[in-house]
C-alpha cells in the first residue's frame, strides 16, 4: 500500500496523528520538501496531519473525510475494490449523447447506490455518457459541489469511495460511459486547509474566488503534480471514462505548457496503459478554439469544449427573455449562426461582457467538439428560483430545443429530467457553517439587481429561495412520480424518440458540419442534416420549405403537410426522411 506523502515547503515538521487514540509519529523530509511516512496504514485508519505542532488538520491528499471537510481523513486503498468491467474499453465520446445529473436530487436516496436503481432507464432512453456533477466532500450534507475541497475525496452524503467504484462499475455493466465533473479553478471557502502545508493558491492571477490557483509562480511545480495525480487517480481508480474540467478560464497559467494541456497528456498515457480512450472535455466562457486543438498546434490539447451559445441563443429565440448576458442574443440570425457553428461570439463585441469574445470556428472544425444544451445546471440554477424551462414553455416549444439540439452536429447533452420535461426546480443550494452561510442570498440577490424579473415572472415576482434551506435542497429532487403522467410520458417518448433517431444514422453523430444547413424566421425554421429535413414553429403558421422527395418521420402537435412546406396548429416539430430510406 502506498505510503503517506505530504507536500510542505514551509514546514520543519510533519506528525501523523491517529484518530481517535491521539498517537504521533513523524515523517521523514526530503530535500523537495516532500514528508513520507516509514509505516504502512491499514485501510480504514483515520488520521490528521500536524505541521509544526500546529492544530490538527486533514490530509490534502485524503482520499475519503467520513466525519466531513474539518474531520480525519481515513486510509482508502483503491485495490479493494471490486471490479467486473475487465471487458470494457471506452472509446472517443465526442458525437455520443451525454445526460447530466446531480447524485444528490437525481434520485430519492441522494446517493451512489440510489442512482444504480436508475441506471437501466438511462441506457433504455439510449443515454451513452453519464455525467456526474462534483462528488468532491463539502461543508454539511448538501450542495452543488463546486465547493469541494479534499479533492481526491468523494462526499460522504454520497457514500464510500467503494460505493462510487460501485456506480462506475455499474455503468459499465449497462454498456454506459462515466464522465466526472472535476474542479480544479479554486477550493471551496470553508474547510480548504491546504495552506497550512504550502503555496496552493498564488496572488500572481485572481479568480472570482480570490487567489488563482499557483500554475506558474514559485513552487508550482508540486501543485501542478497534485492536479494531475488527482486526475489520474479518477481515471486508474475509479475507471471514469470522460472528464469534464470546470470553468478551465480561470485555470490562469502562463507556464509555457498551459495545465490543462498537461493533464491531457497525463490521461492520454494512463489510457494507453488502461487500452481505452480517455475523453477530456472543459467549461470554457472564452470561445477560443484553441481549448481543443491539438498541443503541437498551440492549442491546450482538450477533446471537447462546453458551448453556451447554443442555449443561449435557443433560450433567446424562445422565450423572448433579454436580462443579463442574454441580451448578446437577440440579433436576426443569432439561432442560424449558433446551430451552424456553436459560437455565436466568434470575434465579435459583447455588450454585457464589454468586451471583444471569441475565435472564428474553422470550417473543417468536427462539431463533435462542441458540447451543447438546452438545459444544465448552471443555466437552471443560475436563475431566481432555478426554474425550468418548462415552467414557462409549451411541450412543443420544449420539443424544438431538444430536438435541435439532439439532432445537430454537435455533441448534445441532457439535465436530468428534462427528458420528460419535469416541473423539479433546480435553485442554488448549499450548507456552509456560520461564517459564510448567512452572505449567500444576499450576494445571490445582487446578482438579480438589474434583471427585468416581470418579464419572466409576471407582476409579482416570486421570492428567492433560501440556498441554505433544506426545503430548497429537496425541491429539487427529481419527481419521478411525473412519468406516470400521460403528457409528460408522450414527452418523454418523444424524446426518446429523437435519441433513436440519432442513433439510427451517421449524419447525425458524425460531427460534419458541411451536411447542415439552417433558415430561421422569428417564429418558425427548418434545419437539414444531410437527407434529413427538421420542420418547427413556436407558434401557429406555415413554413414555407419543399416537402417532395420526403416523408414524414416523426412528428409532435399534428402538422399538415403539403408539397409546399408545413401548417402548425401549436408549437411542434416534423422529421423527415427521404422517400425510400429504412
């Protein structure tokens, strides 16, 4: 088993102190200021680390905190294990349909074990990537966890390091792939005790969250080492299959090989060695191609890239909503350009962010490269009261965005639920202790100062939810309950549809952007992929399109069809497919 090590630059000494007897023993320095154990620990042993006979504190490298963020950190030894995917072998993920979920809401348990229950229903929708949102250990019993800290930990509200192994194995077993969201762009405000053992954090670059973390300032070369061994403990450990980096634009690195290029190459090796292919993809705001070109190109070598455009735009063209960034959107042609390219910010100035954002989208860019939605958690949350679409939408409305975007050139990626439409909202929610609790809403409600709230929720807008209530944490449970309801399950059918019909034909997983074309009017358009021909409007009209040399496919809403084109009598959509084809 291998031995403690800890990374202390500014230490003298380094203790083990075992939990709860309170037994000491030091560890050995070397001369790069790593401190070693000379003993073996047993799996299951609890322990802090004391530097200097200062106060106890967990391990940065804990790989399990089962008394929380502030406890012992306890020995985990992955070989344990049990295992009984030796067959599976994963493979490029990009073009492949991703589902998002948060293990705490997605299913009645909150945990690991609770969501294998839901595991065959994914792959019966013809899911191919499941992405879990941060299961990193966070302050209380509750959060989005993108305030991990202990980041080689999983949160024990989830369950045990075995029980995630357990998930992982699971998905395997059902033939689907397990992408874990990572963050590594800062550590989360309560219980990140990192710098008690060294520079972590740098102020040569700032974040939101105050210090960037130290990429490239004195002494970054261990913490370089600690993100990519915590990268690759997920992939050789816990066998994930696809990596998705939070919010890489605030990874600042000025190191002649950018951090997240070198976490490629790192996961590109253990997947040599693993027979697989390891998929990295990132959280960009920047719309720089560069996030997936190839290193020896200059690019940061990612796989796949997050595009919020898309949604954006879509969001725009459907609900009619203006506030905050959305305001960049509301252009003729904004749809066209986002469904073409992904960025509609190629270049260009934007209003809300002051500034020029963007690269031009090469023509020969794979759309495959893109990541795009109509729904996730930041675009969910991030609202007053974390509400769905489908609070404000039609379901043929609801259909346009998720037919759009399961049939694009794009990688496409689903929220849990939004597959039968739920009413579950998804607000912020969080436990941080005292110190910091009290501040979330207020800096939340500041957040909202300037958006016109009357005109997506009426004359009277409703009230923020507390983040730090359970009540707000339990609404946004998934309610399952909702699929037993006739409209709802047509949806969903519906939807599943659409992911078989993907699946059905090449053109629409391939990535080629070449094969697409798209008009959109202010109300109405149609998008072809190849043979294929996607009809719909968010309201009652006519679309003018040819219809000769087609047939209907797959429709919602009951269109009239003629060889001039299609009559909506409400929202909808209509698939067609060449006369004659299967």
């Amino acid at each position: 088993m291998p031995r403690l090590q800890v990374w202390a630059p500014r230490a003298q000494r380094v203790d083990v102190e075992l939990y709860p007897s309170g037994e000491r023993f030091a560890l050995d320095r070397a001369d790069d200021a790593v401190f070693t154990s000379d003993r073996d620990l047993d799996a299951g042993t609890q322990y802090y680390l004391v530097v200097d006979d200062g106060h106890p504190r967990p391990d940065p490298r804990s790989r399990r905190q089962p008394l929380g963020v502030h406890g012992p950190s306890e020995i985990v030894d992955p070989s344990e294990f049990h295992w009984t995917d030796a067959q599976w072998k994963s493979d490029d993920a990009r073009g492949k349909v991703f589902y998002e979920l948060h293990i705490g809401t997605f299913c009645a348990e909150g945990t690991f074990r609770g969501a294998i229950e839901h595991l065959d229903y994914l792959a019966d929708l013809g899911i191919e990537v499941v992405e879990i949102m941060p299961i990193n250990p966070i302050p209380g019993e509750r959060g989005w966890g993108y305030d991990g800290v202990s980041t080689m930990a999983t949160f024990e509200q989830y369950g045990s390091p075995e029980d995630f192994a357990a998930l992982v194995d699971a998905l395997h077993a059902r033939g689907l792939y397990a992408c874990l969201d990572v963050v590594y762009n800062h550590f989360g405000p309560e219980g990140n005790y990192t710098g008690v053992f060294g520079p972590y954090t740098s102020g040569k670059h700032h974040t939101p969250w105050g210090d960037g973390m130290n990429l490239d300032d004195a002494d970054s070369a261990h913490v370089r080492r600690f993100f990519i061994d915590n990268i690759v403990q997920w992939a050789r450990d816990y066998h994930i299959d696809v990596f998705r980096l939070d919010a890489v634009d605030f990874l600042r690195d000025d190191s002649p090989t950018h951090i997240i290029a070198e976490m490629t190459q790192a996961i590109e090796q253990v997947a040599d060695e693993m027979g697989k292919f390891i998929t990295v993809t990132v959280e960009s705001a920047a719309n720089d191609v560069a996030m997936t070109q190839p290193v020896a190109q200059g690019g940061k070598g990612a796989h796949a890239q997050w595009v919020d455009d898309v949604h954006h735009a879509l969001h725009v063209w459907l609900t009619g909503e203006t506030n905050a960034y959305y305001g960049d959107y509301t252009a003729e042609g904004t749809l066209e350009k986002a469904l073409l390219q992904g960025f509609v910010h190629d270049g260009t100035w934007s209003d809300f962010g002051k500034t020029i954002r963007g690269t031009r989208v090469p023509e020969s860019l794979n759309g495959n490269r893109f990541i795009v939605f109509d729904e996730n958690h930041d675009q969910v949350g991030n609202r007053l009261v974390g509400d769905r679409p489908s609070t404000h939408l039609s379901l043929g409305e609801l259909l346009i965005a998720r037919t759009l975007v399961l049939l694009s050139h794009f990688t496409p990626m689903l929220f849990m639920g939004e597959e039968w439409a739920t009413t579950s909202p998804f607000p912020f929610f969080s436990d941080l202790g005292p110190d910091i609790g009290p501040f979330i809403q207020e800096g939340r409600k500041t957040e909202f100062a300037t958006w016109d709230l009357g005109a997506i929720y009426g004359d009277v807008a409703p009230d923020m939810p507390d983040p730090q209530s359970p009540a707000t944490f339990l609404q946004a449970k998934l309610r399952w309950d909702e699929l037993s309801d006739p409209r709802h399950y047509e949806f969903f059918s519906f939807v599943k549809e659409l992911i078989a019909l993907r699946h059905s034909d090449v053109v629409f997983t391939s990535g080629d952007r070449s094969v697409t074309d798209v008009h959109i009017t202010d109300k109405s358009g149609w998008m072809s992929r190849g043979e294929w021909l996607i009809v719909f409007a968010k309201s009652q009209g006519y679309v003018e399109v040819p219809t000769n040399g087609y047939r209907l496919a797959l429709s919602w809403a009951d269109p009239t069809i003629d060889a001039g084109g299609v009559r909506f009598n409400e929202p909808g959509v209509a698939i067609f497919c060449p006369v004659g084809a299967p």
